[in-house]
C-alpha cells in the first residue's frame, strides 16, 4: 500500500468517490428538512434566488480551493494554505476555525440522528411513544454517543470504508428527495396540494425587495443558505489519499457544490409550489413546521412512501456525521505533523493508515461538546449551532483571500490566472468576510438566536467570540510548549512562485532568488532523500542536530511541493 510523508493511504478515492463523500457531508436531506423552513419564513417565495445568492460565493471559493489545492495538495487544506499564504498565526486561526466548526456540527448532527432514529422506529411500530424518548436525556445522550461512536469507528477504518458506505447512504437521500420534488410539482400542477402555487421565474431574483423586503433579510437569508452550502470543501481534506492528489479533489469540490445547488432548488421550488408560504396549516411558513419541514409534508405528499423520506432524514445525518468525521481528523494530524499541535495528533494507524489520534480526539470533542450543552440547556445548544455560521464565514474567507495573496506574483500571467486565482476567490472571500462582520454584530442583539444572553449581549455572539478567543489561547499554549512551528521551521511560509522557482533553483542550480528560502532549507534541498518517514512523524525541527531519518522526512515533503509546483 502506497503512502504519502503523513503515513495516509494514497491512492484510494478517484472524483466520483470524492462527489460522494462531499455531498454526504453536506447532508442535503437533513440541511434541508431544517434550513429550507426558516429560510421561507425570511423570504418567502425567493428562496431559489437567496439559495443562489449563497452559491455563488461558494462556488467562487471553491475555485480558489482547486487553485491552492492544485499547486498545495495537503490534508491540511485552509491551516496549511493559510500559513504558506500569510503567517503561522493566521494559518493556525484558519485550521482552528475549521475544526471548531466541524467538531460543533459533528454533535448536531448525531443529535438530528438520534431524533429520526426514534422517529422511524415511531413510525414502524406505530407508537408515537417512541418518538418522545428524545426528550429524556438519559436515554438522548448515551445514543447519541453511541452514533457518534459508530461513525467514527467507521471513518478509522479509512476512506475506502467511508466511501463505499456513502455510495449507497447518498445515493438512497437523492432519489427520495427527487422524488418527493416531482411528486410535489406534479400535485401542484393538478391543483391537489395543500396550497397549490404558480412557480415563477421571479422566484430567481433574490433582489426583489417586494418579495424579500429589505437588505437585512437578504443578508439572513443568504446566511442560512451558506450553512446549507457548508461541508464540500471536506473532499479537499482527503487530497493526499486520492488517486491524483493535484486535481481528484478540487474537480470533486466543484461538482459537488453544482450539484447540491441543482437539488437545493429542485426541492425548494417543490415545496413552495405545493406548501406555498402560508403560516396556517401545512404552509411552508408555519413556525410549527419549520424545524423539520420534510417530518410535516413528507406523508401528505407520498402518502404511504412517506416512511422513506424519515429515512432517508436518518441515513442523511448519519452518513454527513460519518463522513464529516474526516475533515478534523485530516486537519489536526496536519498540525500535528507540522508541529502545530503536540505530534502524537500526527499518529497513524499502522493497519488503516488513518490519522488515529486525531479521530479519536474529533470524536471524543463532539460527544463531550454535546453533552455538555444539552445538560445547560437546549438553548445553548443550538444558539452554539448558530454560531456556526461565523466559524464558517471565518475560515472560508482566511481562505479564499489566501488563495488571492499566495498566487499575488502570478495571478496577472494570463486571462484565467486572473479570474481563478483572483477575481472569483477575493470575491467569494470578500462577501464571507462581510457575512461574518455582518452576522458578529447582528449577534450581539439578545433577541438574536434563541433569544437568550448575559449581561445584554446575545448568547450566540458570546459562544462566537467565546469559541475564537479559546483558539487563542491555545495557540498561545502551543507556542509556549513549542516554538517550532511559529518560527516557520516546519511549514514554509511563501508565495507560490517564490515555492517552486526558489526550491528548484536552489536545488539545481538554476539562479533564482533565495531570500524567502531559510538557509537551512538550501542545505536540505540537496541531499538526496532517503527513506519514508516514520508512520506518524513530523517534520524535523532544526532546533535539534539532523539525524539522517529526520532530514530525509523533511527532504521529502519539501521535494513534494517543490515538484507539484514546477510541474504546474
């Protein structure tokens, strides 16, 4: 089995398994079933056009993340992108908020899990009883750790486990949601739906302020449709265990976001042609049926085949929790590997060659995280899951501007150098950056969320702040414990072309510029590498004297980018 200078399985995902995996992480089903009502309820019949409004910057970011990750290919993705772009700080931040995001939606997840769950087993005993057990909490928490605990067991056992899963986990999700799309249209057309509503071309425009009202509910709803959107760049994670690590995973990324915005709409217009956006009844608009607007219309529209639509809510969850499962795992054992968390984050496990610290420690900070907030209160639970929103914006805005100041010195070469490495990601970075701005002072308001707060300020900008400033705090901690990573001695930071021109120059002999290349770097770069680093191992810190199994690790991952880059 082949390896790359982390100790991952190379080789084992191509595109299509990449577009499984993505769209399972964003778990079209369930994002759904719980966006889509509240985003009605912001914009009424625009949410097609607010839904490609959110799309749009996505799919400029994702742009920037095939650029970097072409020119970079690392599981570490925004965390090493964002240091070789700008600093250690800035890309430790980036790496932060990517986890942090990802360990919060990891419990909401199993949590909606655990719900539908019941809700199924409800539906085939036919006792409603059952149903309500989600409300006790001594029977809620242990199942959802147990969830937890089964979707990381099956993400250690590696990509290729992970993959084969979702092919059928996915696959089951898109054709019940197609299906309750066209059944839903065709019951509209007929006039046999709850309330039967023209579609419109207008529904398209998310800038009709007669439908939408005002700036701000725009703004709101193209928030929610971001959270919607969220999870693709999961394929990205996974870039040093594909097939053709320079190109498999940014082609993925980019279908995976056409894709999602082809079901996104499909069902969005489904449902406001057959529910319309009234707030009595089945109406789209109801306070009572948007927690889960599927659980309401799903058995009104399929009738009998209603069952499948709770099911494939379930497989949803669970398979997004599974698979989402990968990208703090991917990212934590790159800052292990770089010294940018302790090294036993970089361990590996010899049979699956999968980073086995780093998903024990995801998984165990999504069930801790879980429980605890439920045992506060569910209040605090979710008004966490709104505050995710602004970890999102966060790093895939550090990100998308980093993709722009990486490629600064050749983004003017030719005409599609400007638009992807330029225009397209500043712009999407740009309008997630303002989001972010935008959503933090919206936050501070007491009535934002769940309406709760302390001392007048909203409780999901203090859960916000509160989640950043502990970064912070970390950093600090591991600059303190060790230095190495901060100093720029494991990970290089750079412009691209400095990357590929100064490390092949220095190594060849070819008379490029050497002030962005430390010393110790030009010694290295011409000693011949030696064997594979060991399983789990870091780069060497030049602090220490070079043993010849340390240069030969760095050597390595050196001559790896340096090679990716001139190829390019």
């Amino acid at each position: 089995m082949s390896d790359n200078g982390k100790g991952l399985a190379a080789g084992k995902i191509g595109v299509l398994g990449a577009v499984v995996v993505g769209i399972s992480c964003i778990a079209p089903a369930y994002t759904l079933t719980s966006g889509l009502g509240p985003t009605i309820s912001e914009v009424g019949t625009q949410v097609p056009g607010i839904l490609l409004l959110g799309f749009l910057p996505m799919l400029l970011i994702a742009f920037g993340y095939r650029e970097l990750n072409n020119r970079v290919p690392d599981s570490g993705t925004s965390f090493t992108w964002a240091t070789k772009a700008f600093n250690p700080w800035v890309g430790w931040m980036g790496g932060w908020g990517l986890v942090t995001a990802t360990v919060i939606v990891l419990s909401n997840l199993a949590a909606v899990a655990v719900d539908f769950f019941y809700l199924l087993l409800s539906q085939v005993f036919d006792n409603p009883d059952i149903a309500d057990l989600t409300t006790n909490l001594w029977i809620n928490i242990p199942t959802t750790l147990v969830f937890i605990t089964v979707a990381a067991w099956v993400a250690y056992r590696g990509v290729e486990s992970t993959k084969n899963l979702q092919y059928w986990l996915v696959g089951f999700q898109l054709v019940v949601l197609t299906a309750f799309a066209v059944v839903a249209l065709a019951q509209a057309d007929k006039g046999t739906s709850f309330d039967p509503t023209d579609v419109e071309l207008s529904w398209f425009n998310p800038f009709d302020m007669d439908a939408t009202g005002s700036f701000s509910t725009v703004a709101a709803g193209v928030s929610l449709s971001i959270f919607m959107f969220w999870g693709w760049d999961a394929t990205l994670t996974m870039n040093e265990e594909t097939k053709d690590p320079r190109r498999t995973a940014g082609r993925a990324s980019t279908i995976v976001v056409l894709v999602i915005m082809a079901v996104y709409a499909l069902c969005a217009v489904g449902v406001i042609a057959w529910a319309g956006t009234g707030t009595g009844g089945l109406g789209a608009g109801n306070p009572d049926n948007q927690e889960s607007i599927f659980a309401a219309l799903a058995d009104p529209v399929l009738g009998k085949w209603g069952i499948l639509m709770s099911l494939a809510i379930l497989s949803s969850s669970f398979a997004s929790l599974q698979s989402t499962m990968i990208s703090p795992s991917r990212t934590l054992l790159a800052m292990g590997y770089y010294k940018a968390l302790p090294p036993s984050f970089a361990k590996i496990s010899p049979r699956f060659r999968t980073p086995s610290t780093a998903t024990v420690i995801s998984a165990a900070a999504a069930g801790t995280f879980y429980t605890v907030t439920r045992l506060v209160s569910e209040n605090a639970l979710w008004d966490t899951i709104s505050a995710l929103g602004l970890m999102i914006c966060f790093y895939y805005g550090i990100t998308a501007v980093a993709c722009v100041w990486y490629f600064r010195h050749e983004m003017f070469d030719s005409l599609r150098n400007m638009l992807f490495m330029f225009l397209f990601p500043l712009a999407g970075g740009l309008v997630l950056l303002v989001m972010f701005f935008y959503t933090a002072v919206d936050s501070l308001d007491p009535s934002y969320g769940s309406g709760s707060s302390i001392g007048g300020v909203g409780m999901v900008f203090i859960l916000g702040a509160g989640v950043l400033i502990l970064g912070v705090v970390v950093m600090l901690w591991v600059r303190l414990r060790d230095p190495s990573f901060f100093r720029g001695e494991t990970l290089l930071h750079c412009h691209s072309r400095s990357e590929a021109d100064s490390a092949t120059g220095d190594a060849g002999g070819a008379g490029s510029s050497r002030e962005e290349v430390p010393d110790r770097l030009v010694t290295e770069l011409v000693v011949s590498p030696v064997s594979a680093p060991p399983t789990g191992a870091g780069p060497a810190s030049p602090a220490s004297p070079a043993s010849p199994a340390d240069t030969g690790n760095h050597v390595s991952h050196v001559n790896h980018v340096t090679s990716t880059d001139s190829e390019e």
